[in-house]
C-alpha cells in the first residue's frame, strides 16, 4: 500500500458514487426523484475499499477471461488467519463453506437444520431478511424481543427465549451479532447463555457475525465459535471493505454433520461459490487491510461520538442507542408523538434518507436507523437537516 496513511483527512476525503450504479446513490435518487437527498440508510460505506483490493481486482482483470473458478485452501486460510490475527478466533480449513452472501447463508441454514413448519426464535428487532430467510422457506418466525434498559442498552430475555425453546415453539436459533440494527456487541455471558439454552432443548444455533469487524472501543468482538462447539457462524468481507457487490461469504460450522446438511443444501439448491474477482478481493481483504480498517475503526468512532454530541445539544427528543457495534446508529424518536408515516415523511421533506424502523420488525415503530459510514461532513449536513424536522 505505498505507505498510504488511512487517517481522518483520507476518510474525509470518502469517494464519489454516484454514476456507478450503486444502491445506496443511485438506486435512491431513481425511486426518491430528489437530486438533494443525502442518503444515510442501506449498509454499505461511502469510503473508498482499501488499495489492497483494488490491485487484486486490477490482477483479475489483467488475467483476460474469466472462466469457471473455484475457491479453495487459500480463501479459507486467508480467512483463518485473519480470524485468529483480528478475533482470536482458531478456524480449521475444513470448517469453512464458502458462499455468496450472508442472507443466503440464513436461508440456507433454515433449509438445512428445520423442516417445513418448525418455528425459528429470533431476537427482535432484527435485520429484515431474518424474517424473509425464514417465511419464504415455509417456516414460523418466533419473536423474542429484546429488552431495552433505563440506560438504553438492548439486551436478550433469556427466560423468554427458554420458555419459547421449552414449549417446542421455537426448533432453532438465529442471532445477529453484533445485532443490527441496536447497535450491541453482545458479551460472552450473553451468548453463553443463549448457547446453553440451545444445547439444552436440540435447537441449532446459527450466528450471522457480517459486523464482526465493527465492535468500537472498550468492547471486543466475542464469537459464537468461542462459546458454542455445533454453532454455524456466517461472516462476510463484504461490509468491512465495503464490497458486498461482489457477493462473496462464508459459513463456519466445526460439527461434520451441520456442516454436510448445509452443503447438501446447496448442492440441491444450485448455491454455488465462484466468482474470480470475489475471491481475489476476500483474500486481498483478509491479507493486507489491517491498517485500513484500523483507520476506519478511528473514524467511525468519531462519527458515534458525534452523532450522539449532536443529538444531546439539537435533537433532545431523539434518544440515540448506545452504539458498541457496526456503524448504523438506531434512534429512538418515539417522544416526538409521530406516527411512523409522518417520521419518514418529515425526512424525506428535509432530503435525508433513512432507513425506517419498521424494516426491522414491529418493535422498530417510532425508530430510524442512520448510517454513519460516510464523511464527516456528508453526516453533518445529515443531521443539520434531520435537527429542522425533528423538533
């Protein structure tokens, strides 16, 4: 990387998107009609992916044809280094499934450890694909909403996740850690906890950790590897490096047999894992990106933190989460008295772009998420904007 410097100037800096057919610019500005609108909703960062990605696209690219490409030991290696180096996680080869993506993962995982009817627990409010990856496939979702606390931390209800395990409601477990879109790191004891209760009454555990990457200072990332021998754990590049266009995943599962039931899965289903320019940019990512994401790992703490100054001094009547994890901000805007309709359309009339709560179950009424992956001045003009309406 040339001695590159990945601090506040390069990530200010961020890079122009909009032209190149991304989701996020131009898939909103196509549906919105409104040249003005800033968007702060789906997960995907406005910060150019680090030079070590691009140079391995570049080498791709140089190759001339693009034929049939497999995955093999050098993906899953480079993946189980970089778990160990950043996350202390120790992955042997032969755990690692390679897929296209994470959701896929989850619709996978309900294919292949339920059957038809069986009830599937999630900790809710929950990334909304956890819902599709469940009913689409003929399943029952099981809502164990999350608790929030005086100090506006999310927290699991173990005794209702248990009661839910225990009536035979529930068959399986999937989590989303750290959770999206509350913002937690989830500490060992909390995971122990949900891994006993999954032991105790055969439920499969399946773990979605694409935000690994992100748990902000003082917190750590835990794995569920760390915690639970049978658990499958689906985990990405995609998010860290800001690639998820090229499609490219991971599933993680140490127990033979889960493991062969996944990939029978895909076999049957036709899922398979090969996309040349994917596979080069998942092991440039996991090989020599370490700097830049420190970087990014500075800043976005400082987009948090700014955020939550704004907040206090302009917005008092949105209550901003806590944020240990990921870098999409869950706010609380229930004390403004508006019906959800009118929370949206107020951001709309200001040109902000958010995600709306309700994308994440009926327990996100009255809620927004904000995406601060972006310059810090594209989220100051965000907020400056959002603080008119928000009143």
């Amino acid at each position: 990387m040339d001695g590159q410097r990945f601090d506040k100037a390069y990530f200010d800096a961020g890079i122009p998107r909009v032209g190149t057919n991304c989701e996020k610019w131009d898939g909103m500005a196509a549906r919105c009609g409104d040249p003005e609108m800033i968007p702060m909703w789906v997960a995907d960062m406005d910060f150019p992916s680090p030079p070590a990605i691009a140079q391995a696209l570049a080498r791709v690219a140089a190759q001339g044809t693009w034929g049939y490409t497999i995955s093999g030991e050098a993906d899953a290696k480079a993946l189980c280094a970089y778990w160990a180096r950043r996350h202390g996680v120790t992955i042997a080869p032969e755990a690692v499934t390679m897929g296209p993506c994470v959701v896929t993962g989850l619709k996978l995982c309900v294919r292949a450890l339920t059957k038809p009817g069986d009830g599937v627990l999630i900790t809710t409010p929950v990334y909304g694909p956890f819902y599709a990856a469940i009913r689409s496939n003929g399943r029952a979702v099981v809502e164990s909403p999350l608790e929030q606390g005086e100090d506006g931390v999310w927290r699991m209800n173990l005794k209702d996740m248990e009661a839910k395990l225990a009536s035979g409601e529930a068959k399986a477990v999937m989590l989303c850690s750290p959770h999206n879109p509350c913002g937690r790191a989830w500490t060992r004891e909390e995971l122990e906890g949900a891994a006993r209760l999954c032991e105790a009454y055969g439920a499969p555990l399946v773990v979605d950790e694409i935000h690994a990457d992100f748990v902000l200072p003082p917190r750590e990332h835990v794995s569920i590897l760390s915690v639970a021998k049978d658990a499958v754990m689906l985990c990405a590049a995609s998010k860290t490096f800001n690639v998820a266009g090229l499609q490219q995943s991971a599933y993680v599962c140490r127990n033979e047999a889960i493991r062969k039931a996944i990939r029978d899965e895909m076999n049957a289903a036709g899922v398979v894992s090969g996309n040349a320019f994917a596979l080069a940019a998942t092991r440039a990512a996991y090989t020599d990106c370490d700097a830049w994401l420190d970087g990014l790992l500075d800043y976005l703490a400082g987009n948090r933190d700014a955020v939550a100054e704004f907040a206090k001094a302009r917005m008092p009547k949105v209550r901003v989460t806590p944020l240990e994890a990921t870098y999409l901000m869950w706010l609380d805007c229930r004390a403004l008295g508006l019906e959800q309709e009118e929370l949206l359309s107020r951001l709309s009339a200001a040109h902000v772009c958010v995600t709306d709560g309700l994308f994440f179950g009926e327990g996100g009424r009255g809620f927004i998420r904000l995406n601060i992956g972006c310059p810090r001045a594209q989220l100051e003009r965000a907020l400056e904007q959002m603080a008119a309406v928000l009143i």
